[in-house]
C-alpha cells in the first residue's frame, strides 16, 4: 500500500482598483469590486462549481476511499462570502463527507513568515479561526503561501503546534533525494514535511493540455502507469497543485475533468496507491531524513525561489514600507482599517510588480490588472501612502502627527456644529417666510433664554451643542432679518 | 547615401540618426559611403565619411542633355509653394524673408552649380526637385552598389539615381506625413513617399509601428519593409556629471520641438495635476516650436507659470546640462517614429516616461509607458518616480544599462545585412 496525497490550492486576490496619487488623503476605497466580482464568478461557474460538485460525486463513488485536502486563503473565503456563497456551501458539503482535509495557511495569502514572526502567527489564527467557522475543522497541517518554506519557518510552524508542513519538493535542495517520502523539519524533527512530486504534479497543472509535449494527451491509464512505475520502495506522492488548473488554467474542453472523474477509479483498481490526506500522512509515516533548506524556496517558476514576489527593488521597497506599518497595528482596534491591512498584505499584489519576465519573454498576465510593473508599483506605493496617512492618523506616533490628530479632531467637532448652525438658519429662514408669527414667538422665547431646550427638542436628535450659544446665534440672525424687514 | 541634414546642423532626430547610422557603418571596411546633403557647410565630421554638398557639384562644364533627366525625374517637378515639413525656427525666419529665391533658382540653374539652402524652407519642393537633378549627375559620374535615402526629401533624389544608374534602392523612413501632421497629410508629401517606398527595393523603418504604417497606409508589401532601430551614441560622461543641480526642486523636463506631434499640451496639463499634490517641484518645457505662445498661454491660464518654465530651443552642451539636472523626462509625443531623446535621457541618468504611441517604446524596458492622451496616468507615473524612490533608482540603474546595449553598430549590422542581400 504506498500513499497518494492530493492537495489543492484555493486562492483569489482582491484586486487594486486605480489609485491614482490625488487620491491619496481623500479617498479610502482601494478594491476594484466590478474586477474582483467579475473574475472570481467567472472562475466559480468555470472551476470551483464544477469541480466540487465532481468531487462530491466521487466521494460518494468511492466512499472512505477518495480522499483529498484543500487550502482555501481568508481572502478566498471573504470574496466567496461576497460574490458567490453557493461556492462556499459546496466547500462545506465536502467538508461533511470527511473525506476532506481543510489546511491552515495564513489569512492574506501573505509573506508574512518571511518577515514578522508574531504577524505571522496572529494571521493563521485569523484563518484557522475561519475554516473553523466555515468547515468545522481545526487544521493540523500547514502550508505558507506559494509552498514557501525554510527550516526558519518550519521551526515556527511547529512551533504554533503543527503536526505537518507541505511544500515543494526543489530540486536544489534534494539533491539526489526522492520528494516521495515524508521527510521531517531540520530545526524541530517533530514536524513532519510533505514534499510535492513536482514532475507528476505538474504533468496535470501545467502539461496537460499541452500538444507539443510529447506524452501528450495525458490518458489515467498512462499517469497511473507512471505512478506504478515509481520504485515499490518509495512511499508517498504528493500531487499539489491549483484548484484553478480544473477549469481555468485547463479549460474544460482540454479534458481535464473526465480526467480527474476517470483517476480514482483508475488508482484503486490498477495500481497499489490509496489516497490519504496531509494529516493522515503525517500520523502513519515515518520521516526518513531531514531536509535542510537554509534559504526559503517556494513552487513558482523554474528557480523555486522568492523572486517572483521579492526578486527586485521594487518588491522589496513596497515590502519592507508595508511591514514599517506592523507595529503600529498592534493599536488598531477599526476593523476595516484593519481589513485594509490585511489586504495590503496579499502576496499577488507583489508578484504583479515582478520584472523578471521581462528576461525569458512569458509574460505573467494570468489575472494581472496592471499594463506594467511600474503601473503596479506605482498604484500599489500610492494606496500605502493613504493607508499609512490614516494610520497615523488613528496611532499618532510623532508630536506633529499627535497634534494633527489632536487638530483633525477638533475639526470634524467644528464641522458639526457649523452644520447644526446651518441647518438652524435655514429652519428659521423658512419660518420668516412662511408665518412671520410663529417666528416672532419663537425669536422672543429664543432671547429669554429658556427657548433653547424647546428649540433642541424641537430639532429631534440633530442638537448637542451649547444651545446658549445657538441662541446668541439664532438672535442676530433675527435681528437681522427684522432690520431688513423695516 | 541621401540625406537632408547632418550634424551639426541639425533640427531634430534625422540629422542625429544618419550621423549614428553612417559612423556605425564605418566599422565595414570594404564598405564606403558618400553621403549627399542639399549643402555642406563644411564643419561636418567627415573622419569616416565622405560628405558631398549639393551646392558643390557642378553641372555646367560637363556637356548634358539635362532635359532627359528632367523628363526622367518629372515628377519631382512639383510647382507649389507648400510649406509641407515644417522646422518651426525656420519657418519664421522664412515668414520675414523676401521671397525672390525662386527667380535666383531659375538663374543658377544650369550654370555650373544650384545653391541650396538647406532647411526646409518655402521652396522646398523647388529644392527637393534641384537635389534630384544633382543625384542623378552624381550617379552617372560615379560607380556604387547602393543607394540610401533618408526620408521623403530625398527619395526623390534616390529614385533618379536608380533610374540613372540601375542600382538598388534603400528607402530608410525615420518618419511618415502621418506622424508629422497627425492625419492631415499633405498630399505632395504622401504622393513622393508613396512614390518613393514603391521605387525602392528595400524600405528600412526605424519601428514596428513605423512598418505598420508603411504597410497599412502605403500599401506597401510587408516583404519588403524591414524594422532597424535606432540607437545613441554614448556621451561624455564628464559632460553630464559636470553639472550640479542647484535648485532645490525636483525637475520634470519635456524636451523637443513644441509641436502637435510632440504633445506638449499633454506635458502641461499633467504639470497642472501635480502641482496641485506637490510643491517641491518644476517643470521645464525646452525646445521651440508652432504652440509655444499656445503653450505658454494655457500655462499662464492654469496659473502655474510659477513653477512651470519655458527654455526655447536648446542645442549641443544646452540639451546635457538641461539632463542633468532632470530628475523625470517625459515624452509624451502622439506619434513617434523612433523618439532618441529618451535614450539619451537614460544616457545622462534621467528616468524617463513614454508615450505607447512611439517607436522607442517597443524596445525600451525599464521606462514607463502610458497613452499620450492618458495625463491620469502620466501624472501618476511623475509623481510615483518623484516620490518612491525605489522607483527611480532601478530605472536609472537598469535603464542605462539597457541603453548603452543599443549601439550604433547592432543597427548598422542589420543594415549591412540588407545591403549584403541587394547586392548579391
């Protein structure tokens, strides 16, 4: 019996709207919903729909026998709560099945881990609190963002009392070592590490419809031939990929769900794999090593590195002024404040501002908003300047932001009261011309003082203020009038 | 190789850009060029190349039938007073100058050599017609393999010489009526460039979107158009360190002739937009041209000539010291065929802002890229380069680097290359 483990990676960004730099100061509203709406139904109708509903299918085909996990990002759930909750409804029916394992990640989809220890921990809270809200799971594995791992991180997640990591199975930090057994952290040995077969997954994620690769339609006969074919010695694979591959990345007519509707069938039947979930894995292995990763690596690109997200000037400027911020949240109790901040810190908004496409010609516009890197960098720069402005504006730090905060106050205290006032005016105006008694009485009652409170209670709810000094006001105004009058 | 100017008298990119070709050429040893402008002045760089002025070749002592050129080349014999290309300085000199030079033309004809006056003055026609005569002298007299015409004005010229000599012809477009007069073109202009790209045998575009407008407009075989892109000659690099910025401010520079095709109205209202976020900051309009006072009018109705500033026409040292103390240059031209200025903005250090509508923009990496007409974005794309300083310092780092790879010679190569297969 050897292991099969599929995992599938739920993900959708909220999109920057165009911040242009007038904006800044005036204008809170960062996201661009017609954007963010219209993509994440369209990929609901094309991908996650469908494919959930095949996998109930064959959860109940092959009941017990198919199993399989899901992360799904905070900033996924949050859309899917927004724009489509009949997706999360079908994510919840797979979750009662208990064939479906829910990973813990981190909130945002973020980087975090890369810079902020307590932040890092503080945002998988935030998202194991959701799935448990959502799916009634509480997560034993995890996975970072983009499989992005080091023995650093590691130790941390086991820190937080994981019992598994997955990520990438790179060939530069195997070596001559298969991915196709559970391997454990090089810091803390406790947690357990799932490596991606990186070449099966990717056959399906990337190659599957591709016709100039030379195997080349991708039958089930074929993939499972290739799984039977992997040394009897070796224990597990690790298929990890996109949820979008099924449908979006490969369009239905590719055939990719025949395929996966054909796979499990195919496995239980002809080859010696059973499928098994991440924590499953992780209790019944035994790691056979360590792996040491030094420096951080992730599943993207050929390098499996960090500079799609991190790799130039421009990555790392945003990056380093957006964590600036960090401390400075530790006070902020505003939610949507707090919202924006977590948005802010979604990965993508990163890689959109990657240069390093420009060298090999294939340009990443899955998605992408932004014409250029610039335009990325530029909107990104200039939506954090406004966040950070109304940061300050809400934690003062510096005497000049405190006295500005002191002065914004008074401010907005002054603003009301000149609108009370104006709203008074125009009452009485309206009361001169309509019935010029009435006015009097109530000019008269105004100056002896005692017409205040009738006044306030009159304007129901409107007046706080001094209602003396509203008097004084409201007393000139009449005089005025009645001069005129004469 | 027919040209109309050459440094350094030079009113824009045409002179600047024959003068690069030809050095880059100069690498070919078995490879000798003539290059024949209207008049030489005689302080042209002539260290590798052989510079003939029109004004210099004789026609009187030789016994000729000169009807039978002028039949050949009838065509060119346009009677009009058309001001098609205007240099807008030599406009309005030409605006105050007596206007007997056609009589004198008709005088010197024939009589040993024409006077030229180079430029592009009111008898432009009348000298693109002479310029002909004399290339189809030139090329009776003379042995060559090719002939190279830079431009509409002279592809009359080239046109005679294949018909004189029967060698081919390379058309070399640095610019179409299209992009001069943004869709009203004059139709003197179109019928010679049309002419002139359906004689020749291989036409040169300096960009794609050049080529696409040969090809769309012209209707010209695409076979037969080829794209070679300019280039910048390294510059001194004392030159533009020499210079301190003094001002405090920060400098956004628009720099070329103040016309249509430029987009300086554009250049003005994205100032307007920033001013009104920024302070610390100045633009400078450099260079002269037909909208100027309309320039300068909007400028002052927008209140903003407090930090807006006009230069007038800068040349040689002017255009460095106006770099180096530049901390954006925008280009927000409508319609460029190529556009050098901005490389040799990143030349000196400068990042630089593009339109999408110009032909450097195909090549360029590390530079912004926005519509002409989008002054949202432009203005953004200054205030993000002014404010973020990561910005900036990638593009001055990368962008110099990607403009001292585009040399000279990589153009001449490909130029050779097509030289190598018309001569066979």
């Amino acid at each position: 019996m050897r292991n099969l483990c599929l995992y599938f990676q739920v993900h959708q960004p909220f999109r920057f709207r165009r911040y242009r730099f007038f904006d800044i100061g005036n204008e809170h509203y960062y996201y661009d919903d017609y954007t963010n709406e219209s993509i994440l139904r369209k990929v609901a109708d094309k991908c996650y729909l469908p494919a959930n509903a095949l996998m109930l299918n064959l959860i109940k085909r092959y009941p017990g026998k198919f199993r399989l996990a899901f992360s799904i990002s905070g900033v996924a759930i949050d859309q899917f709560e927004l724009y489509a909750p009949e997706v999360l409804e079908s994510f919840r029916q797979l979750a009662d099945t208990g064939s479906v394992e829910f990973l813990a990640e981190t909130n945002a989809h973020s980087l975090v881990s890369l810079k902020d220890r307590n932040e890092f921990k503080e945002q998988v809270q935030l998202h194991v609190d959701k799935i448990k809200k959502y799916f009634r799971q509480s997560p034993k594995v995890f996975r970072n963002t983009e499989l992005i791992y080091s023995d650093e991180i590691g130790a941390q997640v086991a820190e937080m009392g994981y019992e598994a990591m997955l990520t990438e199975g790179a060939k530069h930090i195997l070596g001559w070592k298969s991915p196709n057994y559970l391997y454990c952290n090089a810091i803390n040995p406790k947690l357990k590490i799932l490596l991606k077969n990186f070449k099966l997954s990717d056959d399906i994620a990337f190659r599957f419809s591709d016709q100039g690769w030379s195997e080349y339609p991708l039958t089930v006969e074929k993939f499972v031939a290739w799984l039977n074919q992997i040394d009897k010695k070796e224990e597990i694979v690790n298929l990890f990929m996109d949820y979008e591959t099924f449908g979006e990345h490969q369009w239905e007519g590719t055939g990719i769900f025949r395929f996966l509707e054909a796979l499990p069938g195919e496995v239980l039947k002809h080859s010696d794999f059973v499928f098994v979930t991440p924590s499953e894995v992780a209790a019944n292995l035994q790691p056979v090593a360590a792996v040491q990763v030094a420096y951080p690596i992730s599943w993207a690109d050929e390098e499996r590195d960090l500079t799609a997200w991190l790799g130039n000037e421009l990555q790392q400027e945003a990056f380093n002024k957006l964590y600036e911020q960090a401390w400075k949240l530790e006070q902020v109790k505003d939610p949507v404040l707090l919202k924006d901040w977590n948005y802010l810190q979604v990965s993508d908004h990163f890689y959109y501002m990657c240069t390093k496409f420009f060298s090999d010609g294939a340009v990443h516009s899955y998605f992408n908003p932004y014409q250029s890197p610039y335009d990325a960098f530029i909107n990104y720069m200039n939506i954090l300047s406004d966040f950070v402005i109304r940061l300050n504006a809400l934690v003062p730090q510096t005497g000049i932001d405190k006295e500005k905060a002191n002065l914004a106050h008074i401010l907005e205290e002054k603003e009301k009261q000149i609108e009370k006032y104006k709203a008074e005016i125009e009452r009485l105006s309206e009361l001169i011309n309509t019935s010029p008694g009435k006015f009097e009485e109530e000019s008269d009652r105004i100056m002896n003082n005692g017409g205040a409170k009738k006044v306030r209670t009159r304007k129901a709810g409107a007046s706080s203020g001094s209602g003396k000094k509203k008097a004084i006001e409201k007393k000139g105004e009449a005089t005025g009038k009645k001069s005129r009058g004469k | 190789m027919f040209g109309w100017e050459f440094p350094p008298h030079i009113s824009g990119g045409l002179g600047t850009a024959c003068y690069g070709l030809t050095k880059g050429l100069s690498v070919y040893n078995d490879l000798q060029i003539r290059f024949v402008i209207p008049k030489a002045f005689g302080d042209e760089d002539q260290s590798v190349i052989r510079i003939t002025g029109a004004n210099q070749v004789e026609l009187g002592t030789k016994d000729r039938d000169y009807k039978a050129f002028l039949e050949k080349i009838q065509f060119v014999e346009i009677n009009s007073n058309l001001i098609p290309y205007t240099d807008p300085d030599e406009y309005y000199r030409l605006v105050n100058q007596d206007k007997s030079g056609i009589n004198q033309y008709i005088h010197t004809t024939f009589s040993g050599t024409i006077d030229f006056k180079g430029g592009y003055g009111g008898n432009l026609f009348q000298e693109i017609a002479n310029y002909a005569i004399i290339a189809s002298v030139l090329a009776a007299e003379n042995d060559f393999d090719i002939i190279h015409a830079h431009d509409w004005l002279t592809y009359p010229a080239g046109i005679a010489a294949k018909q004189v000599s029967g060698k081919p012809l390379v058309i070399h477009v640095h610019a179409t009526d299209f992009d001069r007069s943004g869709g009203n073109v004059n139709p003197g202009v179109y019928e010679l460039e049309l002419k002139g790209m359906h004689a020749a045998d291989k036409i040169i575009a300096v960009s794609n979107l050049t080529r696409e407008t040969i090809i769309n407009k012209y209707g010209i075989n695409p076979g037969k158009v080829v794209t070679v892109y300019n280039a910048v000659d390294p510059i001194d690099s004392d030159l533009s360190l020499s210079y301190e910025n003094r001002i405090k401010d920060k400098i956004v520079t628009f720099l070329g002739r103040i016309t249509m095709q430029k987009g300086p109205e554009y250049f003005i209202e994205v100032a307007h937009k920033v001013l009104q976020k920024m302070d610390n900051v100045r633009f400078v309009m450099a260079g002269s041209g037909d909208m100027m006072v309309k320039m300068i009018h909007r400028a002052a109705s927008l209140r903003i000539m407090d930090k807006f500033h006009f230069t007038g026409f800068l040349k040689g040292e002017d255009v460095y010291r106006m770099f180096a103390l530049s901390d954006v240059y925008v280009m927000p031209s409508v319609s460029e065929p190529f556009g050098i200025s901005p490389l040799e903005a990143l030349h000196s250090n400068v990042p630089v802002i593009i339109s999408r509508q110009s032909g450097v923009s195909e090549i360029l990496k590390y530079a912004i890229k926005v519509d002409f007409w989008d002054i949202h974005a432009m203005a953004d794309a200054i205030y993000g380069i002014l404010n973020y300083k990561a910005l900036s310092e990638m593009f001055v780092k990368y962008g110099r680097k990607e403009v001292e790879e585009m040399r000279w010679e990589n153009s001449a190569r490909k130029v050779r290359q097509i030289y190598n297969t018309l001569i066979k």
